[in-house]
C-alpha cells in the first residue's frame, strides 16, 4: 500500500495546516494578552517583576502563594485526567499515540496565567505548546484526517506555539524535528513550516515583531575567545543538569505530601514568595532579568545569586504543581552563568577590553538549553533569532555541540524524554527503534491462552487442540510455565493411527517441554528476538512475578501486524477484534477491504437530530456504521450503542464506521454538498 499523500490530499493538509498555524497563534496571542492585560489590571504595573517590587513585602510573599493555590484549584477542577505535558505531545507526534486534548491545554494555559500573575517562577511556552498541539488535534478530527495527518497536524500546532511564544520560526520548526520528533521527516516538514509561518506572521501582525530582546551586536574580537566558549558550554551545560536534577528532586518532595493540589501549589508558591521578598527578579518566566542580563545592568555577585534562586523557585513552582514551562527559565539560568563568565573573561585576558559579556550571556542562554533538550542546532537557531546577530552563530555552534556532549555523557534523557522514560518509552536510536521499543506484549498478546494442569490425562490435554485455535497447549505445575506444540500433538496422533496408542497413563506434564517466555513489557524487538527461535511461532506472556501461569499469548501473526501498525504507521488491510463471551475473549483478525480502514468518527452536523439509515447511507455514501458511542456527562464511560438502535445521533456522539478516506470526507460533508 502506497503511503505517498495524492495532490488532493496533499493539498488539504496544507489547507488544515494554514487553519492550524492561525488558530495556533490566536491562543497563544489570547494567553500573552490575558497575561499582560492582567498585570495592568491587578497591579497597574508593565510586568511581573515590576508589580512584584512595588508591593508591601507581605504581599510579595503571599502573592505566588494565592497565584499557585488558583492554579492548582483550577488544574484540579478542569482536568479529569493527568495534565498534559510536552512528552505527550512528543508521544503523539512521534509514536502516534495519545490525543493532545485542546480542552486540558486550555485549562492549563489558564492555570499558567493565574500562577505567573501571582508571580509565579514558571513560563508561558509549556502551555503554548500543548495549546497548538491541542488545535492542530481538534482540526484534525474536524477534518477527519488519517493518522499520519493527524500526527502531522499536531506537530505543526506544536510549532506554530513556540514560534508565538519566541517569535522565532526557524528554531520552532527545529524545536519538532530535534526535540518532539528527534528526527527529519518530510511527513512532517511540509505542514509544520507552513502552520509556522502563518502562525509567526499573525503573531508578529498583532503582537509585534523583531527579536523580543532587541537587536544585539557582537563580535569575535580574538580566536582564543573560542577555547573559552568551549569552556562556557561546559559551565553552562552542568549548570543547566543541575537544575534537571533539582527539579527531579522537587518533583519526589513534593509527591510525598498527600494534600491536595492546590495546597501544594500554594506551598511552592509561598516559597517563590520568600525569595521574591528579597529578590523579586525571579518572579515570572524570567524575560525581564534577562533583559537587563543583555544590558549589562546586574553585577556578577546578583547574576549568580540571580541564576540560583531562578532554579530554586521554578522548581518550587513546577513541582509542587503549578502548570508552567521551564524553558525560558533555563534561558535565564544559562544566561547568568554566561554573563558572569564573560564578565571575568573582561576582567582577566589581554583582550578583555573588548569583550562583550552580553554576548556570552546568549551564548550561556544557548549552550544550557542545548544541554537540557539535547537539541543543539535548535538552541543555536533560537537565540540567533532571538537577537538577529550573525556574528553569534560560530560561538554558538561550538558551545551547544559541546554543552549538548556533555549533557548526553552525564545524562541520557534530556528533560522532555526523561517522562517518557518514567513511562517506560525509551527514546534511543531511530524513530523506527523508538517505535518498535514502545509498544509492548501487553499491547498485543491474546487473552486466555490454553493452559492445562500438568496431572491432565494426555487424551484429555490433546483434545484441547480441537477446542481452541493455539499453536501450544501450556501446562502448569507451579513452576516455569512449559508447553507442548501442535506439531508434537499432531506426532502423537500420528501414532495413533497407526495403532501404536497412547502411552498408558500419560499425562501432560510428561509430554510438555520448556518454553521461553515473553514478559507483558517485552518490546516488539524483544519479541521477535524470542519468537525467531521457535518453530510454532507462538509464545506464552508471563508476569514475573507469577511465573507459574501464563497471562496471554504473543503469536508471529499479531507480532507481524504490530511491525506493521506501529513501525510503517500506514491503515493496514486487517484489524485485530477482540470478541468477549461467557467462555472468555476471543481473538480473531479481520480482512478489511483494500483502501478501508476502522474509524471513530465525530457524528456529522447534517446527521444529528435523525436516526441512521444504515442502508442509505451504504448505499448513497459507502460508509458502514458499525456502532455509535455516547459520552455521557461527569465521569462515567462512554456507552456504545448497536448501529441500527432507535436512536437519535446527538451533537456528540461520535460513529465507528469502516470506510475509505474519500468516503469518510463525503459522511463529514453530507451526501449531495459539494466538495
């Protein structure tokens, strides 16, 4: 089956990519306006650290304090589910798996504003992020997209936020292949650049454009400077590990405490407040302490105190649960260190008089969160961008590429891969490898395998063949799980026939031999390693932890559909059905027809308020409902309704439906509206 897109489809996802990269920027403009015009309205002040400085120190304590409690209220009241986070859409984008939920991001987003207008140690681009992901989903369910273009969607959404979070689109298109996809991928360039471009161009229309912390001048005044910004990547790249480590750390401190959320975001907030009494600078994202870092304004004893508690408070912030990135504090964290430095650097070479420190407080900015996304060419594109100043890419290059080393020599994950691995998805090697390592025998081995007592006569155990449609009979004594094969079966009967009988008192446990064994979270390349050396092509799925019974069975079959599912990530022409009876779950794959695929669907407008004529609409549209679901109020699960019930379809239900694209198109249309 081709996977290369048609021009029609090509050109809707261009179009969907367009909706996507302007809708993108609308929530993130909404978000950067709500903060702004909240500041002014609750202070009367131009931004956080200002308002933060004017007020009475008891209010400056108390302020993060009933901004993380807000936060936490409405995180808690909002979100059903666990709050999303940029390894979801890193899980979505790359993996195909998860659906970035545009009501959660929003949630987020406006728990964010109520942290940081509190004064908050947290930034803006964390939900940003999951706001355009969260659009390009939505768009793409509207739309009725396939799988691969839903990917693609979100990814661009992705984008489209972090470019309207930095005004930098070429380090947003960057931040999706280096740090959610880890990988080029031509599926995804085309609508990512394209909702990129819309999305900065709107955003530059209605928010201003030009770097966001001013053109900035500098200039390579002396090749030696070089060694020193390899020095400076190092600096910055242990700078920027501690503070994973540290925010690893407050994230188990703060899981310990039982309490409500809200009760620890306002404890993390009241902590921000502490510091911020005496040094307001580490309120918000930590744009305005940068900006004067670049002006020269702060001293090298404030810059490292600055840097420290900027590491602290955000991680008060963030881990006790206040919704929030951490990006631009790593920018603050990593400019510190480099401003310091360059400042020593003026003060301790023959070419000092001519050192710039604001330079190297960009290349700091750079090299540390080169260090924590493990992406370094988006980090030197970030901050060229952020500034407009060729003359900082030689500088940057090196300081990333040796900040970025480093950080993998310490630590493997980088602070986005680091919660996928807690999730046990492992993020080396190629996309394919990634693909291949997160799904797991869980995922697809069949329930209810034959299994016999060892003490079973063997006539006995040998007619369960007849029964059911395994490849191995599994026996079990309570010990190591041991089987015996079709193929041996077949020998016995074989035996048989030519009068020779059972032997006489034969049971089970006599004829089974060992098995190797498959454990629920074996990977498909794990699977194929155990299935590779045994003739049957089907093993038993054990729990360590009670090996002495299998659990499931993983055949070559559903191993093979997997590879194909999971690693060519295409509709393919079979689909696995679990069926669930009295005697227990019953697998079976069913053959769809070419071009067809299973899918859940939104009902479509012109449908809803009618009962479906499941005949017209095979015979007008060539769409077969399968079932409606029904998503029922508060928290209980949604409920399937046959598809010839007597039921109206409401607003939002959603069908299942085999269908082909085309065919799926014309159902979101409506028969006789044109395309």
């Amino acid at each position: 089956m081709s996977t290369r897109p048609d021009a029609p489809t090509l050109g809707r996802l261009i179009a969907a990519a367009v909706v996507v990269g302007a809708l993108g920027a609308a929530t993130a403009i909404a978000v950067r306006t709500a903060l702004s015009h909240g500041v002014a309205w609750i202070y009367g002040a131009g931004d956080v650290v200002e308002a933060l400085t004017s007020l009475p120190p008891w209010q400056r304590i108390l302020a993060p304090a009933a901004g993380g409690v807000v936060a936490g209220l409405l995180v808690s009241l909002l979100i059903r589910r666990g709050a999303p986070g940029v390894a979801d859409v890193m899980e979505a984008v790359a993996l195909g798996r998860g659906r970035p939920r545009l009501g959660a991001a929003a949630a987020q987003a406006a728990g964010t504003i109520a942290a940081v207008l509190g004064g908050g140690s947290i930034g803006r681009e964390g939900p940003l992020i999951q706001l355009g992901a969260g659009v390009g989903h939505e768009v793409a369910t509207r739309a009725t997209m396939s799988s691969r273009e839903r990917r693609a969607l979100v990814a661009a959404g992705t984008a489209a936020g972090f470019a309207a979070a930095y005004n930098t689109p070429i380090a947003a298109v960057l931040f999706v292949l280096e740090v959610v996809i880890g990988i080029v991928s031509i599926d995804v360039i085309v609508p990512v650049a394209v909702a990129t471009a819309i999305g900065t161009a709107l955003t530059r229309a209605l928010a201003g454009g030009g770097p966001i912390y001013g053109a900035r001048s500098f200039a390579l005044v002396s090749p030696w400077e070089l060694v020193v910004f390899g020095a400076l990547g190092v600096a910055a790249a242990l700078a920027g590990i501690g503070f994973m480590k540290l925010l690893g750390a407050g994230e188990r401190v703060f899981a310990r405490l039982r309490w409500p959320r809200a009760v620890r975001a306002g404890l993390g907030g009241l902590a921000v407040g502490l510091v911020a009494w005496k040094l307001p600078g580490v309120a918000g994202n930590g744009y305005e302490p940068l900006r004067d870092i670049l002006d020269g304004k702060l001293a090298v004893g404030a810059l490292l105190l600055l840097g420290v508690a900027k590491a602290f408070t955000t991680t008060a912030s963030v881990a006790s649960g206040s919704p929030g990135g951490v990006f631009t504090p790593t920018m603050l964290i990593g400019a510190t260190v480099g401003a310091a430095a360059g400042d020593a650097v003026a003060h301790l070479v023959p070419f000092g008089d001519r050192v710039v420190p604001a330079g190297y407080a960009l290349i700091g900015m750079a090299a540390a969160v080169a260090a924590t996304t493990h992406a370094p060419l988006m980090a030197t594109v970030l901050v060229f961008e952020l500034t407009g100043d060729y003359a900082l890419v030689l500088p940057l290059l090196l300081a990333t590429a040796v900040g970025t080393l480093l950080a993998r020599a310490i630590e493997r994950d980088s602070i986005y891969t680091a919660e996928l691995r807690r999730r046990g998805i492992p993020w080396e090697g190629t996309l394919a490898e990634r693909l291949a390592r997160a799904a797991r025998a869980r995922d697809l081995m069949e329930p209810d395998p034959m299994v016999v007592p060892a003490a079973t006569p063997i006539e006995a155990a040998l007619s369960r063949f007849a029964e059911g449609r395994g490849r191995l009979l599994y026996v079990v004594d309570g010990g190591p799980v041991r089987a015996i094969s079709l193929t041996a079966a077949k020998g016995l009967w074989a035996a048989c026939m030519r009068g020779e009988g059972l032997p006489a008192g034969a049971t089970a446990g006599d004829l089974a031999a060992p098995v190797t064994a498959i454990r629920p979270d074996d990977s498909l390349l794990e699977i194929g390693e155990k299935l590779w050396s045994v003739d049957w092509g089907e093993l038993p799925v054990v729990d360590p932890a009670h090996p002495d019974r299998p659990v499931g069975a993983v055949t070559r079959r559903g191993l093979l559909g997997a590879f194909d599912r999971e690693l060519l990530q295409r509709d393919v022409l079979t689909t696995r059905v679990v069926s669930l009876g009295d005697s227990g779950a019953r697998v079976d794959y069913v053959e769809l027809p070419d071009g067809h695929r299973i899918a859940v669907v939104p009902a479509p407008s012109w449908l809803v308020g009618r009962a479906p004529d499941l005949a017209a609409l095979r015979a007008e549209l060539g769409v077969l409902l399968v079932a409606v679901r029904r998503d029922p109020d508060g928290n209980a699960p949604p409920r399937w309704h046959d598809a010839d019930a007597p039921i109206a379809i409401a607003a939002d239900d959603h069908l299942m439906v085999i269908a082909t694209e085309a065919e799926l198109e014309v159902l979101a249309r409506g028969p006789g509206d044109p395309a």
